[in-house]
C-alpha cells in the first residue's frame, strides 16, 4: 500500500498549493513517504523539496483511506494512505514552479472552487477551518470521480 503526506501552510489567510500539470488541478505539497521515514519527516522532507522552504510547526489534520474501485463491479483497483499535515507559517521564499506544477499562494476561501479531487477538497477545508484531526475513506472511480466519502472528526487532546 503506497504512503502520502502532505502539507498545507496556511499563512495571512492564504494557502500554498500546487497546480498540477496532468489535471491543472490544486493539491498540498507532498508526495510518497520513504521506506522507515515517520509520516512526519515525509511531510517536512516532501514539502521542502516540493516549495524550497520550510514548514514552521507542522501538525497532523488528517489520516485518509484512498480507494480506486471499478463502479460496475466494486472491485478494488487500487488503494493508499494520506496525511494531511498543516503548518500556519514557512521559512524562506517557496518555488515558483517544479519538477510537479506551479506553486500559487490561493485565499483560503478558494479551496471551496479550485479545481482539485473531491476528496482533496474535503480534507483541505477541514485542515484550514476546524480544530482535531480528521479521518476518512474516499472511494474513487480510476478517473477520480468521487463515489463516496465516509469521514469521522475527532478532538484529540480533549479528554478532560
């Protein structure tokens, strides 16, 4: 099962996002996690050599199960694991583009009508607008259509 963790920084009520050439649609920085890297130190790492600069304070906003399934037989095409990581400030100035898209700063309030996944809209909102951590399941068609989404809210660190 393939492992992605992405970060979100979300500064002056403007989010850094990547426009990816293949769909021109919006993600987080990120990319695949390394064989024993912490989904932390694969967040940090793929956002600094996705925008050449840091992350101040990155924290976990989301834990997603990514489902590709045929529609017509349920069969399970493909699957992945997502975090979602945000961070409310950077270090150094961001690339304008890279070897995977541009990098645009967006309002905040864009991420409700950019082009991106369903799903990706979804998890983003919830990063930027809600307190706690997010978990989920997204199913997808192979073109990334989304069929259904199963998501749980939970506050972490308010057991009091």
């Amino acid at each position: 099962m393939q492992r992605i963790a992405n970060l979100l920084v979300m500064k002056d009520n403007q989010v850094l996002l990547l426009k990816k050439p293949r769909r021109d649609w919006y993600v987080a920085p990120g990319g695949k996690m390394d064989s024993g890297e912490s989904i932390y130190e694969a967040a940090v790492r793929e956002f600094e050599e996705e925008t050449g600069a840091i992350a101040v304070g990155p924290q976990v906003k989301g834990i997603y199960t990514m489902m590709i399934i045929d529609p017509h037989t349920k069969e399970l095409l493909n699957e992945w694991m997502l975090y979602t990581f945000i961070a409310k400030d950077l270090l150094g100035t961001p690339y304008e583009s890279n070897r995977e898209g541009l990098l645009e700063w967006h309002p905040v309030e864009s991420l409700k009508t950019l082009p991106m996944a369903e799903g990706d809209r979804s998890n983003l909102l919830y990063a930027v607008s809600q307190s706690g951590i997010q978990y989920g399941t997204f199913y997808y068609t192979e073109e990334f259509e989304l069929l259904e989404e199963r998501l749980q809210n939970s506050m972490e660190g308010d057991l009091n």
